[in-house]
C-alpha cells in the first residue's frame, strides 16, 4: 500500500505532550518526514530521518518509529504550535513520495 | 539565503495547458531532486511528481501521470511542470520543494516556495 494514514485532528493542552502519529506499510522500509502548516503558508519541515531537525526548529519536536508507524512529538506544546502537520515517506517501491492525510493541532 | 519562487500559474478553461516554473537560489541547484506538491484549497499535501538531479530520474502520481512532464534546466537553476489537459480537480496550490538529499530511508522535501495558484475552469 502507498498510502498514510493519519488522525484528522488532535488536541492538547497548553504545556502538555502531544503525540501525532502515522501509519502505513511503506514507513516499515522508509523514515517518515514531518511538516507543519499553518494557515495561508507553505509547509515547514520539522522533523526528518530518525529524529532529525532542520536548523530553527525547538528541539521540543521529536520524531519516533516503530514498525508500520511514525510519530511526532510536541514536548510542552505552544500556542505557535497550532496548526496542520503531516506526514510523508517514499511509497512502497520507493520512488514516489507520499503524503498522510494531515492532523489539525489545536492547542488549548 | 534558499529560495524557491514560482510562477504561471493562473485561470485555465479544462483541456487547456499551463506551464509552471520555478526559479531557484541559494543552493547548488544541480545537487538535489527536485518535487512538485500541491494542495487544493481546503485539502492536504498532494505530492505530483519529482526528478532526479540530472533529469535521469522522473517519477509522477497516477493522477497526473500521462499529463503533466516535469522538466528542468541546471543552467539555469529553474524547474518546470508542463500541465496539459487540466482538468478542474486539478485546481491546486501548486509547490516547488527541494529534495532532503540524504538518500537511502530518509524521503521527503527541506524546502518549499510559496506556491502558485491554478484554477480549471470554464
């Protein structure tokens, strides 16, 4: 299967851990990517490879895998950290790149 | 500083074509894949259609696949998507994303442009 499979939307406390996951066969093979969205802007990578992150991103976001799934983590969410984030990884026969669906992060 | 600018887009009647560019800067051009994402107002990341540093690798999503070519030119640090027969659900914000570059487990795009909007529709 291609595709990636994520929870529409994930709530969190202000200060609390947040954890956005993604599913699909293909992260068995290949490390998911991370990107956050806010609203009328280009994505923003945030985590990549096993845990990597690009220059300018806290280091409160921490990515994770196991198995068929990756994770994002958000320790001590902030209200800047409001906003939609996805997934990718290659596609099964790792030429294409696919995307999950999005999670909406709202932070209370 | 990298910068990836994007231009072309606009209204387009279905059938028609549009060709997408995309000038880059601020990197070695010639050293990454490069990718073509879009996003339909109100949706999620699509990803379109990628090629390899010296054009030797090109892959596209099975909804564009047959219909858009994605081309570039090292000599002048530019990326092009060629859309022909558009169709209105191809009505997207259309990104230029610079390939990770690492290789091997590790996919995805460290930078992105603004975007450029196209609309199908009569």
């Amino acid at each position: 299967s291609s595709e990636l499979t994520q929870d529409p939307a994930v709530s969190v406390a202000l200060g609390q851990t947040v954890r956005i996951t993604c599913q699909g066969d293909s992260l068995r093979r290949f490390y998911a990517s991370w990107y956050q969205q806010k609203p009328g802007q280009a994505p923003v990578l945030v985590i990549y490879g096993k845990s990597n992150r690009p220059s300018g991103i806290p280091d409160r976001f921490s990515g994770s895998s196991s198995g068929n799934k990756a994770s994002l983590t958000i320790t001590g969410a902030q209200a800047e950290d409001a906003a939609d984030y996805y997934c990718n990884s290659r596609d099964s026969n790792g030429n294409r790149l696919v995307f999950g669906g999005g999670t909406k992060l709202t932070v209370l | 500083e990298m910068q990836l600018v994007e231009s072309g887009g606009g209204l387009v009647q279905p059938g028609r074509s549009l060709r997408l560019s995309c000038a880059a800067s601020g990197f070695t051009f010639d050293d990454y894949a490069m990718h073509w994402v879009r996003q339909a107002p109100g949706k999620g990341l699509e990803w379109v259609s990628r090629i390899s540093w010296n054009s030797a690798g090109i892959d596209y999503a099975d909804s564009v696949k047959g219909r858009f070519t994605i081309s570039r030119d090292n000599a002048k640090n530019s990326l092009y998507l060629q859309m022909n027969s558009l169709r209105p659900e191809d009505t997207a914000f259309y990104y230029c994303a610079k390939d990770i570059g690492e290789g091997g487990a590790v996919a995805g795009t460290d930078y992105w442009g603004h975007g450029t909007l196209v609309t199908v529709s009569s």
